[in-house]
C-alpha cells in the first residue's frame, strides 16, 4: 500500500499531465505554469526555454511534502541525483539513489536516463562535480501488458510538454536497458 507521500506525489504528477498535456511550452495555457514551476521553488526563471524538467520533478516533490532537508530541489538532475546516492551509500534520508540493476522502480520513485548521447554510468553520477546532461520523470503506475511488465512515468519538458511514457522491465522487475540514452538511477522514494 503507497504512502500518503507516494500518493500525493503520484496524483500531482497525474493531474500536471491531465491539464498540460495537449499544450507546449510557450502556449498561453502551459506557459505561465512552468514560470510557477520555477518560482514556488525560488529559482529565478528567465524563459520557457529553459530546460525545465528538473524543475517539474523537483516542483512535484515538494508540492508532494518533501522538505529541502529530504530532497535536493534543483534545475539540473545530476544534482539531486548525486544527492541520493549518497543518501544510499550512507543509509540516510527518504530519497535513495539506486543502479537500476538493483531495485524494481515502484511508483513514486523517480527513475534518470542520459541525455543528448551521453553515456553516464551510476558510478559517475555518485561521484560528478562538474554535471552532465540527463533528464528524470516520476514513476505513476506500474504494469503488464502484451509486451511484459513496465512502469510509466511523468515528467516535463518532454517534446515541449508534459508527457507520460512507458518503461519496460524485465522479468525481475528490473528496468530493461536501452542503447540510446541509457538509464542510470532509481530513486527509490521511503517517505
């Protein structure tokens, strides 16, 4: 049974995408709600053109209850990414950073792949200071149908929107790996 926490973050995930999905980033509708995005978290905003997916993620899990001393709200992945795994390397905090051959995405969770070609591996991403371009969305369900078990997740700034997706797993429960723009971190959500 989830968590209040989980379900709450779930159903703002959810509802983001129910509202924006037929909508752009610089449409009238979704526009000003990604200035909102920024704003609730005190990070400055210049555009819609701004990448703002870790923004969507990070406004999600604070809308959801998260404090900043359980989650690091940030406009760049990598950031609370390296947050959780080092949460997972000293067994603190709700957020922990996982290799996605180690856990089962369940929702709630929050689940990074690479971006633009790179190649991270979770290692790297544990031991970053300089940052690197990836993206993460909220996982909101989980699944089977006639191609396996899978998790869909919600993210933004996915093709200009907010979209949902299909990630496959494997008969373990585990995320299937992918050639382009590989996966790197499950962060797995204990609060």
């Amino acid at each position: 049974m989830p968590t209040p926490f989980v379900t709450s973050l779930t159903k703002i995930a959810t509802e983001q995408l129910q509202k924006y999905k037929d909508h752009v980033e610089t449409d009238a509708v979704l526009a000003p709600q990604i200035k909102r995005y920024w704003l609730d978290l005190g990070f400055g905003f210049e555009s819609v053109e701004v990448a703002w997916s870790a923004v969507f993620v990070s406004w999600s899990v604070k809308q959801a209850g998260a404090t900043s001393s359980e989650f690091k709200f940030s406009a760049a992945h990598w950031e609370f990414v390296k947050k959780a795994i080092a949460n997972r390397k000293s067994d603190t905090g709700v957020f922990r950073g996982f290799d996605i051959t180690e856990v089962s995405p369940e929702p709630g969770d929050i689940i990074q792949n690479n971006r633009g070609g790179n190649h991270i591996d979770y290692a790297h991403a544990g031991n970053t200071k300089d940052g690197y371009f990836s993206h993460s969305a909220i996982v909101v369900n989980k699944g089977v149908d006639k191609d396996g078990p899978f998790v869909t997740t919600i993210g933004g700034n996915e093709s200009n929107s907010i979209r949902a997706k299909r990630v496959g797993l494997d008969a373990h429960g585990k995320i299937s790996q992918r050639a382009k723009d590989p996966f790197i971190c499950v962060i797995k959500n204990l609060k």
